[in-house]
C-alpha cells in the first residue's frame, strides 16, 4: 500500500511524535505523574470526550477501590487517543 504524505502533513506527524517523545520522558524523569485525575483529564480534553472515550472502551480508567475512588487516567494514553483523532482530521 503506497501512502503520499504532503510536506505539512509529515510535520503535523513528526511534531505530535515528538510531543508524545516529551511526554514519556519527562514522566519517566518524574517531572509528570503519569496518571491524570478525572478533573484534570475533563479540563483538558473534555468531559465529553472522555466519557465518550471509556464508554467507546478506547480509554482505560482505573481506580484504586469501590464505590467513591479516584478515577486514574494515563497520561500517554489519553494524549495518544486525543493526538491520534487529530491527526485523522487532518489526513
């Protein structure tokens, strides 16, 4: 299968892989927790979409216990679920 990328479309891809690069290793570095809280994630990504995403099964949340517990979000995952669907509007 041959793929023609423009110019602009391979530096969209290169600079969303870079930031996805960046992300990893500064939470490997500790300088990011690599969970999001719930709050954190709505605020930055939407609450629609986010709910959208984990009832669609695309995104996994975890919580520690039952009932009340704090959701958990993996930062790169989130990133690369919202970074991928960019990405497909634009290609």
């Amino acid at each position: 299968m041959d793929l023609t990328l423009s110019t602009q479309q391979l530096k969209l891809i290169i600079r969303e892989a870079a930031e996805m690069g960046a992300i990893q290793a500064l939470t490997k570095v500790g300088k990011l927790k690599p969970y999001l809280k719930k709050s954190e994630a709505f605020r930055k990504y939407g609450r629609a979409n986010i709910e959208n995403w984990a009832e669609k099964g695309i995104l996994t949340i975890r919580k520690d216990g039952d009932h009340s517990a704090v959701w958990r979000i993996d930062r790169l995952e989130v990133a690369a679920i919202a970074k991928s669907i960019e990405l497909l509007r634009y290609l």
